[in-house]
C-alpha cells in the first residue's frame, strides 16, 4: 500500500503544463495551436481557455510536450508568430504539488 502511495506522489510532481503562451490571435482555434505547436515536437496537450460570458477564448493557453527536448526546441526559434501576430512565451517552472499547495495557503 505505501509504495502504491509513492507512486502516486511521484506522478503528480511531474509539470501539469510546460509552456505559457499569450497574445493568442481570437482567430486561433485549439486544433490550430496543437498543430502550430507539434513542428517543434509532440504536444500532449493543450489548453486553450474559454470565457463563459463572452464565448471567445481568453488568449492565452497552456502546452505540454512528451520531451523536455521538445519544449527545448520551442525556444530555439526567435520568434513565433500566428495569423500575423506574435506569440509571448514562457517556459513553467516546475514545481511540486506540495510546493502548489503551500502557496495557495
């Protein structure tokens, strides 16, 4: 039972997400993102928020990539640009859950 325990703690230190990216285009669709994303490697997943209210999503989104020589090469290129404008991103920390819990307290 304790090492299933073990387990599970090491599964959920891993980074939920890898890539912050903002100044995401309203034109830009999650399927567009993912496919924008997989020239530098294989994208897991991505998340790309969305208002209630307003029903446009919020321009910005979260990447996570299979390898961290994939979110590697992201970095690689100057810049990124998508349907005209330029994408702002930042690489996430990576931080355990009990680091995550500590700070919301």
């Amino acid at each position: 039972m304790a090492a299933a325990s073990a387990v599970r703690v090491v599964r959920r230190s891993r980074r939920l997400f890898d890539l912050f990216v903002t100044d995401v285009p309203w034109t830009v669709s999650h399927k567009e993102l993912k496919e924008y994303f997989s020239q530098f490697g294989s994208v897991q997943r991505c998340q790309l928020p969305f208002d209630k209210d307003t029903g446009f999503h919020r321009r910005y989104c979260w990447i996570k990539f299979s390898t961290p020589s994939d979110l590697q090469n992201v970095f690689q290129q100057d810049s990124h640009i998508l349907e005209g404008a330029r994408l702002t991103l930042k690489q996430l920390p990576y931080r355990r859950l009990s680091q995550r819990k500590n700070q919301s307290e």
